[in-house]
C-alpha cells in the first residue's frame, strides 16, 4: 500500500500583540479582584473578633495595592497607545485631599499613624484629578509600611506652580531612589526587594501630562521629610 507522507506547515505563526492580550487580562483581573475585595468587606463587616478584623483588614490592604498597580498599567498602556489625554479641570484642593485620603485613614490609625493635611480652604490649581489619585494611592501604599507614627500632606502654591509634597518619619528613601525629572524609574529594578519602580514610574508619566506653556510636571524624591524621612514632591505648571 502506498503510504502518503505526512507535511507539516511551516507558515509563520501570526505575531501576537503582547501589549492589548495584557491589557485585557488586567481588566479581567480587575474585575476579579472587586469581587474578592467586596466578599471582605462583607465579611469584616460581620467580625466582631479584633484579631481577625485585622487580619482581614491587612488582606484589603494588599487588594487595593493590587487594584492600584493594575490601574496604573491600565493607564500607562493607554497613554502609550495615544488613547489617554490628560483631563485637567480647576480643582478645589482641599475637598480632593480629603476625598482621595479617605480610604486609607482607617488602615493608618490601625497602626498609630497620624495623617494631617496642610492646604488652604480656598486652594484651587488645574488637575487631572484621576491621574495625581493614583499618585497618592501609590504614596499612601508605600507610607502604610514604611512610616512609624507620623506623616503629612502638604498642598501650597510657589513661583506661579503647584507644589503637593507628602512627608513621613520613616529611614527615608534609598541613595537610588533619589530622581531628576526623567522618566529614568522605568529602567530601575531591584531583585533585592522585587521592585520594579512602576508607581514611581507612573507618578512622572502623570506629572507630565500636566503641561502649561511649554512646561511639563514632575517629581522629586529627597529625605527632608519627618526627622529625617521621606519626601515625595510633585510639582504641576
């Protein structure tokens, strides 16, 4: 019997776009995340044991750490693909502060950490308010483990700029981390503590598209803060 030889096809396999398979799997891990956030909140709302209170309170707590480092590769996939424009209205400082810190209050007095704001009633500057949220949320993330008692919000307006800084009594930022206004944080990584840089990153990608006559936002990290902690600075045009 004659036998037929089997052909394999060799044709290329089509290219995959890496970028938008992501994207879409974030939004689907978004959507899975909100539910198991939602189911703790239920739950911790029925606790009444102190212990377990906590504990579920540090699971929200790495959620929405989670939930914002999604956001952020969300947007930053978006303003790469040209499909973000910087929605910048006049905004009442004071009233954002309070509302965009709200969340996290509850986790910082669990661990004897005080949060005071330091901005005028009558403040208003030119925003995007989603894009500096996010900027806060990583701050905030990061404050919750490395501040020990103290940290402040600082909101004023200096040489026609709006100047937002964020001071703690942590050890302060490592030499590393100290920035120029480059979008330099995306190269950095560290295999030490597994950071890749991404809210840093984010934060001059957003102080950026704050534009104003030719000039562009940015950001400043030093250790003037708290007795010698940190300082996270973010200045708009």
């Amino acid at each position: 019997m004659k036998q037929h030889k089997k052909t394999v096809d060799s044709s290329p396999i089509r290219s995959v776009d890496f970028s938008t398979v992501l994207a879409s799997c974030i939004h689907d891990m978004k959507n899975s995340l909100s539910i198991l956030l939602n189911k703790i909140d239920e739950i911790e709302a029925e606790t009444v044991d102190a212990k377990n209170k906590s504990e579920l309170e540090q699971l929200q707590y790495q959620g929405k750490r989670i939930n914002n480092h999604l956001i952020q590769l969300l947007v930053l996939y978006r303003i790469n693909q040209s499909q973000y424009f910087a929605n910048i209205n006049e905004t009442g400082i004071r009233d954002f502060l309070d509302d965009a810190l709200e969340p996290y209050i509850s986790m910082f007095k669990h661990r004897n950490i005080s949060v005071s704001i330091q901005c005028d009633d009558d403040l208003y500057w030119y925003i995007d308010s989603d894009l500096i949220q996010g900027v806060l949320a990583n701050i905030m993330n990061n404050l919750y483990i490395y501040a020990k008692t103290e940290m402040v919000v600082i909101a004023r307006i200096e040489n026609q700029r709006f100047i937002l800084q964020i001071k703690d009594d942590g050890q302060g930022y490592p030499d590393e981390m100290f920035l120029t206004p480059t979008c330099s944080t995306q190269k950095r990584f560290s295999f030490k503590s597994s950071s890749t840089g991404l809210g840093l990153y984010f934060s001059e990608i957003a102080a950026e598209m704050h534009q104003n006559n030719g000039e562009k936002g940015y950001i400043t990290t030093s250790n003037d803060g708290i007795n010698g902690g940190g300082c996270f600075s973010i200045v708009l045009p």
